[in-house]
C-alpha cells in the first residue's frame, strides 16, 4: 500500500482530486467507484473546480456509488442519492445516465443488489474507488464481521455507524438500520483504490490499516493486499 501523509485536509483532497484527474485524462470513459460521507467532499470540489477552470471532461465518465441506506427516497435530503447530486453531479458534466447508486427504495432489495452487481460486471468492473474509512475500519458499509460479503448486499448497520452518521438526519432515530452495500469482489476488483482519511478520530482504524493484522473485524485492513491501493491522511489523523 502506497502511504501518502498531508499536512492538511486541503492538501489531502488536492492530492486525490490529481489523482482522480490523471485517471480521467488518461482514459476518458473511466469507471469510477464514489463514496460519501464528509471526507471526499474536498475532492468533489476540487474535481469541480478543475472541471470548470480547466475543463476536466466528465461527459464519457460512468460512477458506481459505494452504497446508499436503506430503505431511503432518492429524493430524501440525507440519501446518498441527494448528497451526490448536491456536492458533485450537479457541478460537473456527468451524464446522470452513467452514475449509478444502489436503489434504496427498491421493493424487491435482494434483486436490486444482483441488478447493481450486474451493471458493475456489465461496465468492465472500477478502475479506481475511492473509499472513505469508518471509526471502526468498515469500507462502504461492509461493517467489522466474521465473515464479510463478496457481492452486493443488505447489510445491519452498527450501532456506532449509525451514530456516526445521525448527524446528517434530524435524530438517530431517523437513521435507518439498514444499508446496501457493494461487497468485497468490486471493491478489491478495482484497479486502483484511493483511500482518504481525515481526522483525529479515525486515527485507530488508518493505524491498523497500515500495520495491524489483516482482519474482517477492521474490513479496511484487507487493503494492504490489494496490488495497487494508496492511503492518503492528513497530519490531524495520526502522527507517524
Ligand atoms: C459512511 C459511508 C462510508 C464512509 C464513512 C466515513 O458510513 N458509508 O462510505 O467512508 O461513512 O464517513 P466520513 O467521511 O463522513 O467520516
């Protein structure tokens, strides 16, 4: 695993915005693998101003989301369906026809997560995710297990995930229980993984990602197998 220390968030999301152009620039049909949460939001602007500054083309690109609640509307202001459109559909040139999220209004789940592993299969699989970490190692949602799930799948949100993300809904009551998540094989299918961490609080889970035992109980720290992964955190995250 390629390790990348910034001193500074702002740092952080410029170094992983080159990261995600070079991609871009070299092969202009792309298929990127997306993630939410507060960390990626500096490259969505990053990415967003090196579209409108530099004309960084996103028209050929294609996007798979690494997961959205469930059951959730699109429409719902904190789904994960709302976010990308808000921080970085709506900026760039993206054809919406090419960016794709789990359904988390789907009636039939269980055939929606075999329909969005299809269409991953069916676009070539990702030539680079980003990936953003939980306090507890999970990646996407693929939370700490016994056993972690190959496919495209529902998954039990934890506790301390749900906790975690209360702060985008109006109480933790309103957080749902439940997720759909891309499972391992995409994940690690990829090409290229970039994953970012920012913040004193997810200073445990980036340690063991770099150096503690290879574990499904910290999903993240199955990244030092992959062949071509790169872990940028900031000076906030950890000391070393
Ligand atoms: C959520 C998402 C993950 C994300 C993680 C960290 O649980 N499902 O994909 O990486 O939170 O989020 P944040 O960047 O807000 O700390």
């Amino acid at each position: 695993m390629q390790i990348i220390k910034t001193t500074d968030y702002q740092e952080l999301s410029s170094i992983a915005a080159q990261m995600v152009a070079s991609q871009i620039r070299g092969k202009p049909n792309s298929v990127l693998g997306l993630a939410t949460g507060s960390t990626p939001l500096g490259l969505y602007s990053q990415l967003t101003d090196m579209h409108r500054e530099a004309g960084l083309d996103f028209s050929q690109v294609v996007t798979f989301n690494l997961d959205e609640y469930y059951p959730i509307a699109p429409s719902d202001p904190a789904s994960y369906s709302c976010y990308m459109e808000k921080n970085f559909f709506q900026h760039v040139n993206v054809q919406r026809s090419r960016c794709h999220l789990p359904n988390g209004a789907a009636a039939d789940v269980q055939q929606a997560c075999r329909d969005y592993e299809e269409e991953i299969d069916r676009a070539g699989g990702i030539d680079l995710q980003i990936l953003g970490i939980g306090a507890n190692g999970h990646i996407g949602f693929n939370e700490p297990s016994e056993r972690l799930q190959i496919a495209t799948h529902l998954v039990p949100l934890t506790e301390a995930t749900r906790m975690a993300n209360s702060r985008f809904f109006a109480s933790l009551d309103a957080v749902p229980r439940q997720a759909i998540s891309v499972g391992m094989a995409a994940i690690f299918r990829a090409r290229q993984i970039l994953l970012l961490a920012s913040g004193e609080s997810k200073g445990e889970a980036v340690r063991e990602t770099v150096s503690g035992v290879i574990t499904t109980r910290i999903p993240a720290t199955l990244l030092q197998v992959h062949p071509n992964a790169t872990l940028i955190f900031d000076a906030a995250t950890i000391s070393f």
